[in-house]
C-alpha cells in the first residue's frame, strides 16, 4: 500500500433545495483531482455530503409544509445521487444528521470548552439566513425598497437578540497572521489570500456559535437549550467522516486534509474559522482551501435562492456524461468565475473532442484495421518526428501533474490537448493514407505510433472521462490493471503485434441546433 495520501473534499451542500450545475462543478473538479491521484499511486480519500441543519434548512422545511427531516432526507438524496450520474468515484457522503457526525461535533465544542475559549453571553447583531452568517453594521446596505442586505452576497440580514455561546475569536487574530506566514500554500487564489488577509488584520470580533430560538441543530454538550451554530457543525464534517473524536486508520491516515475546495463565497469560513477551532483545539490544520469562482448564468450566480437554476439532469441529457464533466472544467479557466454558455460548451465539444481527440482515435484505428490487418505495427526506424511525438506524449504526464497539484485544472488540459493537436498535425503532415500506396512500411510506423500516443492520452484522460478513457484503453486492448500513470512511460509502451478492436467514435459531433 502507497504511503502518499492524499484527502480531498468539496463543501457539504444545504438541503434547502435540489443540487443544481454550481455544485456539479465544485463536485466534479474535487473527482478528477481525487481519480488523478489515485492513478498517480496515492491512497486517496474524497469525501461530499450534506449540511441538513440550521435555520435555513429549518425555514425551508416549514416553507414546504414538512418536518425537517423529511426535507433533509429528500434532498440529501438528490445530492447522492449526483454519483451515478456523473460517475463520482467519492469514498464517502456524510450529513450532519448522522449520529457518527454530532457524536464529532459536540466532541469539538468540547475541546474548545476545556481550550477555554468559550464563554456564555448574549448576541444582539445582523444575520443572514441564506449565508447563515453574522455581519457587522459596515458590511450592510439599505436595498432600494430599503432592505437591509450584506454586500458580501446581497443576502436579507435581520437583527437578532439572543443568549449565546460564544468562540473567543478576538484572541486569534495574532495567530491566525502567524499562520498564513507560516502557510503560504494554505489559501488559494492569491487573490482570496489577500481578501482574508486584510479581514484578519482589520480585527476580529468573538464569534456567536450557538442559537435557542429554533432547535434545528446539534445540542450544545451540558445546555441542551443551545444548538450549535450551523457553521460549526458544518465544518467538523470534514473530520467526523474519519471517524473523529476516535482516532481511528481513516483519521490518522488522512486528516489534515489536502485541499479543501469550496466557493469563493464561503473562504472566511474555511481559512479564518476553520483554523482557528482546529488550533484551539489541539489540532492540525488542513494543508489547503481553495477558493472557486461562481457559474452564472446570465451575469448571475447561480442559486437556489435566486432561481436560476440549471440541472445536473440537463447537463448529461444535453452533452452525455463525459463530455458534461469536460465541459464543465474547460468551460473557463479553473477558479475563475464564468458564465456558462450552452454555445461556447458545443462548439468546444466539437472541437476538442469530437473532431480533436475523438477523430485522432478514430481515424488512427480505422486505418489499422482496414490496412494493418487489425494490427498495431513495430515501431521501428524512428524518425525525429516520430520521436518529438511520443516524448511529447509521455511527458504529459509530468507537466499535468504540476498544474492539478496546483489545482490548475484548465492548464493541465492545455497540456493534453496539446499533444492532441501535435497528433493531428503529425497525422496530416505524415499522411499515412499517401503511404498506403507508397511505403507500407512506413504507414505501419507511423500509424503505431499514433496508437502509442492514443494509449498515453487514453490513460491521461481517465480522471476527466473515466468511461471515454476507458473506451480508448479497450479498443487497444490494453488490460485493465496497466491503466494507473506508472503505465504512461516508453517501458510499457503498447506491444506489437496487438490485435485491435474495431473503433466505435467515442465522442460523437452535436449537431448544429443543439447550440441553438
Ligand atoms: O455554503 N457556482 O452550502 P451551499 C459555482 N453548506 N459553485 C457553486 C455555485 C455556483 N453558482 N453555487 C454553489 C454551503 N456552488 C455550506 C457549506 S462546508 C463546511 C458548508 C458550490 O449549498 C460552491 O462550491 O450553499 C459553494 O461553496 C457550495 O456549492 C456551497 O453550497
């Protein structure tokens, strides 16, 4: 067994309403990080769920006339079934509701009592029930029908006046500062890491971490009045999944985790919060948050609240499953917000995969069974073209892995798309359809090196599209267990001699209205 790990996570998701495309994105761009490392050698933990408390969720429930664990097992459901749908390879699905999770929350609170840094009050403040979060006087706005609204995400905030627990977060700015210096990889974009910068450096104000006035929630170990903030709650999910307060083979195994990734929106959560409950509670402290833009459509964010909703459902009817996941990471460059246009997604489908990658395969495997005698050739006599086309294929590898490490998942794509484009191009210049009545000799060359550099894109592409992936490996009969990335090397270069299967496209065109 591999002694690197690696432990990723997406946010777990509110069950006020139906998943919708935001949290596919965020989902899926977590599934072909995690599927990479694991073909890459290390032991891989990926971890989603549901967050069913708070008010929000309680709201919501008694908007739709049902108990809230009713609405939360509804929901919660239609957030798991997002796995077969687009085939996420997650390791575990958590909700807040479980009793393994409460168990892991209260457990913290608990630390955080004995660390001394919660004390009893009363809060008198601004919330939003749709950020569940508190805000200060100078982070509102009077609407024009002179509402008041959090400019951070133009969510309604109302006053509210209760007795609270309280976490002494006034007594961790200093540390907080020392950790981001000591952490310099531990928030992402830098763009974020400025932002929570200067929230921390501009003074921090003890968080109200328990609420009476509904009871929605976990109790507050020893004052079963309080339940626990939803922020709290939420956050332990990350370690109540590897079975924390034990300290079980999953915790000692994975936690810190690797990379949090969640939405810009929900960054302080993560990087200011977050550390600051693990340090005053004796714990490490995850390795990485990362900040995602927002998917808008038409210029808005996307959001059950909002309305504007696309499904996950009309994604795979409209693209099919792989081409719905590639879409999804190349639509715009990873972590930048984007609008998502039904347009520009067909016309790169076309492009890139049906008539890129998808013709390079077939148009390489049809000419080998009509030619080759179904055949993959020797690869023998090299030229220098040859040569720069299959070290362009296996160093792929490397540079992919630099930019998923940095969770530059458009640049790594770049780079397969790369030795995509030189394929084809060496495919037009080499014109093995010429040397069929030239030089057969020749042709079979060039079209087995086209089949190598088929196999190493075939294995490269399994983490974006595991069952397109998979699709090349077989027709090349390569076997199911060399398909990890220690097989994208020249050592275990396709044999030859290989009888092939006949192609079947792997990515079909989309016809002209479907971009209507
Ligand atoms: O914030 N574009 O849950 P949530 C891109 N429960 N990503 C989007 C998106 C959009 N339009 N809309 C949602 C919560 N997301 C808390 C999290 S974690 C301990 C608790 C994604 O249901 C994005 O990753 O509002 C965002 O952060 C996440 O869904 C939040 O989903």
């Amino acid at each position: 067994m591999s002694d690197k790990t690696f432990y990723i996570t997406t946010p777990i998701y509110y069950v006020n309403g139906d998943p919708h495309m935001g949290h596919v994105y965020c989902t899926v761009s977590c599934d072909v990080l995690a599927r990479f490392k694991r073909l890459d050698g290390f032991r891989t933990h990926f971890l989603t769920g549901t967050d069913e408390h708070g008010l929000k969720v309680y709201q919501s429930a008694r908007d739709k006339d049902m108990s809230p664990q009713e609405v939360t097992d509804l929901h919660s459901q239609n957030f798991r079934d997002l796995q077969p749908l687009f085939n996420l390879s997650n390791d575990d699905f958590i909700r807040t509701t479980e009793d393994r999770h409460k168990k892991g929350a209260q457990a913290l609170w608990s630390k955080l009592e004995e660390a001394g840094d919660i004390y009893l009050d009363s809060y008198a403040g601004w919330y939003a029930v749709r950020d569940e979060a508190y805000y200060n006087e100078d982070e509102l706005y009077d609407d024009e029908k002179g509402v008041k609204r959090a400019h951070a995400s133009g969510a309604e905030v109302k006053w509210v006046e209760e007795e609270s627990y309280f976490f002494k977060l006034s007594e961790w700015q200093d540390r907080l500062l020392e950790f981001y210096e000591q952490h310099p990889d531990f928030i992402h974009p830098s763009s974020s890491k400025n932002e929570i910068i200067s929230f921390v450096k501009g003074g921090l104000k003890d968080l109200s971490i328990s609420r009476t006035t509904f009871d929605w929630g976990v109790p507050v170990p020893g004052n079963e009045k309080h339940v626990m903030y939803v922020w709290i709650d939420a956050l332990a999910n990350y370690m109540t999944a590897l079975g924390y307060p034990e300290k079980t083979d999953l915790f000692n195994t994975f936690w810190p985790a690797d990379i949090h990734m969640v939405g810009k929106e929900i960054t302080r959560f993560h990087c200011v919060y977050w550390p600051a409950f693990l340090m005053s509670a004796g714990l490490s402290t995850p390795k990485a948050v990362f900040g995602h833009g927002w998917m808008t459509v038409e210029g808005e964010k996307m959001s059950k609240s909002v309305g504007n909703v696309i499904t996950p459902q009309t994604l795979i009817d409209r693209y099919g499953l792989d081409p719905a996941r590639f879409i999804l990471l190349r639509i715009a460059p990873f972590g930048n917000d984007c609008d998502f246009s039904h347009e520009t997604a067909v016309n790169l489908i076309n492009a890139e995969l049906a008539n890129g990658l998808g013709n390079l395969a077939q148009r390489t495997l049809s000419m080998i069974i009509k030619n080759c005698d179904e055949q993959i050739g020797a690869r023998d006599n090299l030229t220098l073209e040859d040569e720069a086309l299959l070290s362009q294929a296996y160093q792929m590898l490397e540079g992919v892995r630099v930019e998923f490490d940095a969770v530059r998942l458009h640049k790594g794509m770049e780079i397969i798309w790369k030795v995509v484009s030189a394929a084809n191009g060496y495919i037009d210049s080499q014109a093995p359809w010429a040397l069929k009545k030239t030089d057969i000799a020749r042709m079979k060359v060039v079209l087995s090196v086209l089949s190598e550099v088929i196999r190493c894109l075939g294995l490269i592409i399994q983490p974006i599209m595991p069952d397109s992936g998979g699709k090349i490996l077989d027709q090349l009969k390569v076997p199911e267990d060399q398909r990890s990335f220690e097989y994208l090397s020249p050592n275990h270069a396709l044999s030859e001699n290989i009888t092939i299967d006949p192609p079947q496209g792997v990515f079909p065109r989309l016809v002209e209205e479907d971009a209507a």
